[in-house]
C-alpha cells in the first residue's frame, strides 16, 4: 500500500504491485550535491531531535506521513514546531481499496484526518502520478517544492530516507535536496537503525503517545485498512527510537575540514608596493644599521 512505510513488508503479498510502498524495495541513494556553503545542520536536542521552529514533510503519497514520519513529526510538534506536509501524489496506484470509493478521491481525504491526529497544520496534496514520479520532470517537482517552501519558510525538511523507500521517495527526496539547495534549508531522512551517518532520536517518556498518535493516524487511511494489522503489527517493533540522517548538507568530518586558502590575488594585493614601499629586507639592514650605530 503506498505510503504505508518502504521498510515495512517486502514479503508481503502485495509486493510486485504497482503503488505498494515495499514492492520495488529500497531504491538507490539519491545524490545530496555534497556540502553547501554557509549552510550547517540545525543543533540537536538532548534526546536527538533537530531544532525547528516549522518543520516541512514532503512524501510521495498519502500514508507516508503517518507509517514512515508519525512519530517523528508528532515529536516535533511537541518541541514546539509547527508542523506542514505536501504529498506529491494521491495515492490512487495502491492495489488495495477498501472503500467503494476511487482512491484518488478518498486518499487526500483520508490525509487530512490523519494529519490532525499528528497536529500538522496545513496539508496539500499535488496531483502528480501515484507509482510514476521518475516520469515527472524534475523541474516540476522542484517548483511545487519551491512553492511550499516560500508559504511555509520552513528551517528543516522531513523526507524519508531514498536508500529506503521505493522509486518514488527516492525522486522525491532528490526534488527536495535541489529545492532545498536553492532555499538554503537543510534536509533530514528518516532511516532505518545502522544507516551510515543516522544518529538515533529518543521518543523518551513520549514514545508510548507518539507510537499511540501514529497508529491512530495510521488507522485514519481507512481504504488501506486490509493492510493495517501488517502496518501497526511493525510500528508496535520500534520501541522508543527513530532514526535520522542528514541529507542536505552533507556534514564533513571534522579530520577532513581544511582551512581555505588565500587566493593568489588576494596575495598580490595585500603586497606592498616596491616602489612605494620598503622591502622586508630593507627593514631588516635598517634595523641592523640602527642597531650597529
């Protein structure tokens, strides 16, 4: 079912289907364009959360917001973020329905019940293929991105981790990092425990409400209900962390940040003048002469 975490069931039965999340499996690590100048991860909370005053999650399709970045995004809102979400799709490519309803009608609906049970403010929901994003130019992506990103001036974005998401959240995270790049916002994943440069995030004594709002907005997709016990059977394994990663920026190990160097015509206008001015060599006869007298 699409939106119902990457990491959740590859085994499942729906796997192979177009629109379910697992089928395709985790997808190759969208590239991040390395570090970007003057621009540096937000500080962390002693229990791992990043610091934002307004936190943007963008998905692939309704669901995600709820089985991949519930708990994540219900932490945030607790720190005191104001929280929004764009969804790029409806939802419509998932093979299960249990509605008589077309998914595409019913699935943004089901977003916003699911979104108030996390506290998210504002949601909008784009109208690009469910299953088909790699299709999309990216250019378009970027500039519905772009346009969430000036309404919501956001200090970090939320996104799940491409090198555990399917396709789809694999081109989504990298419409966001270029995006991003241009508004200068930093991006952060949520992954799975052990991904290279994750650090974990303790729920704490918030873990049980946090775990309890995302079942319940897990539970709010009502159409995907035929895979829910599946869904809620994996949240119930998390415990009390999450997991993050860093995007955007990159961040550089400390033994590899070397100072930059002075370029070669800064050198040359900070050289004194040779007519207009002594030599060091000057200065020291003179000195040795004043010396010696």
């Amino acid at each position: 079912m699409p939106g119902f975490s990457s990491g959740f069931a590859t085994t499942s039965r729906y796997a192979g289907q177009a629109g379910w999340l697992p089928a395709r499996g985790p997808a190759r690590a969208a590239p991040t364009n390395g570090q970007l100048a003057g621009l540096a991860p937000p500080p962390l909370a002693a229990n791992g959360l990043p610091r934002a005053s307004t936190v943007l999650a963008v998905t692939a399709r309704p669901g995600s917001e709820s089985a991949d970045l519930g708990a994540l995004l219900y932490a945030f809102g607790q720190a005191g973020a104001r929280l929004a979400l764009l969804s790029l799709t409806r939802g419509e490519a998932s093979p299960v329905n249990s509605t008589c309803n077309r998914l595409e009608a019913v699935r943004p609906w089901e977003l916003q019940l699911a979104s108030m049970t996390l506290g998210i403010s504002s949601v909008a929901v784009a109208d690009y293929p469910d299953g088909g994003l790699c299709g999309c130019p990216m250019s378009d992506l970027t500039a519905r991105i772009q346009r969430a990103i000036t309404e919501h001036a956001p200090d970090l974005i939320l996104v799940v981790d491409p090198a555990t998401g399917d396709s789809d959240d694999a081109q989504v995270a990298r419409a966001v990092c270029v995006a991003a790049r241009r508004a200068r916002v930093p991006v952060a994943a949520r992954t799975i425990r052990g991904a290279r440069g994750g650090w974990p995030v303790d729920l704490g004594y918030q873990a049980a409400d946090a775990r309890a709002a995302q079942n319940s907005a897990a539970r709010a997709h009502a159409s995907q209900s035929e895979a829910l016990p599946e869904v809620l059977e994996r949240l119930g394994r998390r415990g009390s962390h999450e997991q993050l990663r860093w995007l955007l920026p990159v961040p550089v190990p400390s033994h590899q940040v070397i100072a930059p160097r002075m370029s070669v015509e800064r050198r040359q206008i900070r050289t004194p003048s040779p007519s207009n001015q002594p030599t060091a060599m000057q200065k020291h006869a003179a000195d040795l002469q004043f010396l010696s007298g």
